[in-house]
C-alpha cells in the first residue's frame, strides 16, 4: 500500500494533464493531490512529462520549505487518516468493429505513404501495419490512428497523430495534431497498455523489444524483425502494472538519445516479471545534437 500522504494525479485523460508552469507546453504536467482532501496541493508542485527538453519536478518537500510551511500547518494539528481510495472504475474498451473500420478505410494516410518511400516493399508495410492496428482516423485528413489492443484481444483506445507524408516528422504546427479515439465518448476511462501487446501471443519466444514511440516501434519492426517490438508511448507506462504481461520473457530497453538513465533506472522495479537490459547504441552514438533532439532508433535505421 502506498502510504505517502502527497502522490502525482493518476492519468485520467488529458483533463488530469496540465501546462507546464517551467515550458508551458500544453497536457505534460502531473500535478501532486493530497490524498486527504484529493485536491491538487498547488498549481505549480508536479512534474512535466518531457523529461529531457524541460525536466522540471517541482516536489511537495520543496514547497513546503520554500514557503515555510510546516507539515502541522498543512494539517492544522489533525492527525493524518488516509481516506479509503474511491473504488478503481471499470476500464472502457471499444467495439472491435470501430477499429476494423479504420484498419480497412480507404482514406489517406501519411505515416503510411511515408513508410512507401523508404521502404520498397509496400505489401509488407500494409501486412505489418494491418498486424499492428494501424489504422486511418478521420480527426485530420491523412491522420493515423495506432490502436492499443492488450494480451487479451481487448481494445483500450486509439493514440491520433498526423505525420508530414514527406519527412516523416509529426505535424506540431499551427497546434500539435495529436488525440485519441475515445476523447469525444463521456466517461471513457482508459487503461493504456503497450502498443502492439496482442502480438506477445503470437511471438511467444522471441526478445521483447521496448521503445518510447509507436512510429518508432513500427518502424523497427521492419528493419528488425527478430524482435516483438512495442512501444510505452511515455516513460510513465512502462511500470510494474503494464510489466505483468512480460512475466519470463526476455525484454530490451530502446531508450531514445539522452534518456538512457532515466530508463535504466526504472529495471529495478521490474525486473521481478522479466528479465531486462537497456540497450547502449544510442547512448555511444549519438551526438549532442542527437540527443538534444531526441533522437530514436528509427531515426538511424531509416538511413539505411
């Protein structure tokens, strides 16, 4: 049982997700509750998700002691009695005939037509896409949805993102296009898993591989194919829940340039469903740029 007084808000869609008071980026700051009153302990005390580009984690300790509060003033003097945690809802999945809809739309897609002229074989780009349900949304013309079903068949959502069909670099201007499947559906609660989980059932001897981002993992898959290759989409989800379906598999860590501590770092408390490693390549290799960047393995294979 987790007994800090002081948590960060679990993810309940991007209403739970706020600007960054230190970069201002829109739907990457987890503010802290206290779970006595389940209220945000104050806009600013949280951590925001680009842990490289800005890295900013404001804790309860620190704003406590620069405003000179002391933890018998935040009480007034009542003994701390942890409320009883409100009951976990029930997590949501879609209909599998929404997915299949998109899977077979005719629409375009421009991660799709990217992928087309890297890689000379277009039947294996389509059968691998279809493989990982990749599909095509109607939220932006040429928009790709990447489709996380679990170990179970079970359909959690959509990630939306739409690609420039020529570079391959997601569209951030005006705004950045990026959504999900469910945000217009009320009283969706979703439970991410990783992308591409359903494939574990059929590749049941071969190394996981792990990486950050669903292009990136789908990318590998075909440069790579030695590998079952998922994607966390966030270093927060690669936890111990989201590890369970890993139990006695062989798994490698594909941190992006620049990030591979703060992915080290997360195996100790993994590493007691599955046997992990983090692979160096990137940190060897990559150059200042690179990693001030960001860069990820797909940005190297794609050179060949």
């Amino acid at each position: 049982m987790n007994d800090y007084r002081y948590i960060l808000e679990k993810y309940n869609g991007t209403k739970s997700r706020y600007h960054c008071p230190n970069c201002n980026k829109p739907n990457q700051f987890t503010r802290y509750i206290d779970t006595q009153t389940n209220e945000h302990l104050n806009d600013t005390v949280g951590v925001c998700s680009r842990l490289v580009k800005c890295g900013y984690h404001y804790k309860p300790k620190q704003y406590f002691q620069d405003n000179n509060i002391s933890f018998d003033k935040t009480s007034s003097s009542i003994p701390f009695v942890r409320k009883p945690p409100p009951p976990k809802p029930k997590t949501t999945y879609f209909n599998p005939e929404v997915m299949a809809k998109s899977l077979s739309s005719k629409a375009p897609n421009f991660f799709l037509d990217y992928l087309t002229t890297l890689w000379s074989d277009k039947e294996l780009i389509y059968f691998l896409a279809k493989k990982y349900n990749i599909g095509t949304s109607t939220k932006w013309n040429g928009a790709t949805t990447f489709w996380q079903q679990d170990i179970n068949g079970k359909i959690r959502s959509g990630k939306v993102m739409l690609y420039n069909s020529e570079t391959g670099k997601r569209v951030k201007k005006p705004y950045n296009h990026i959504g999900w499947e469910h945000s217009k559906i009320d009283n969706f609660n979703l439970e991410q898993c990783y992308f591409g989980e359903h494939l574990l059932n059929e590749e049941k001897t071969k190394t996981v591989a792990i990486v950050e981002s669903e292009k990136t993992a789908f990318i590998s898959s075909l440069y790579i194919p030695e590998y079952v290759w998922l994607a966390c989409g966030s270093l927060n989800n690669l936890n111990e829940a989201n590890t369970k379906v890993l139990k006695g598999r062989n798994v490698v860590l594909f941190p992006d340039a620049g990030c591979f501590d703060l992915w080290n770092d997360k195996i100790p408390k993994l590493e007691k469903k599955a046997i992990f490693v983090t692979n160096q390549l990137l940190k060897n290799k990559a150059t200042d740029y690179e990693k001030k960047q960001g860069f990820d393995i797909a940005d190297y294979l794609v050179r060949f």
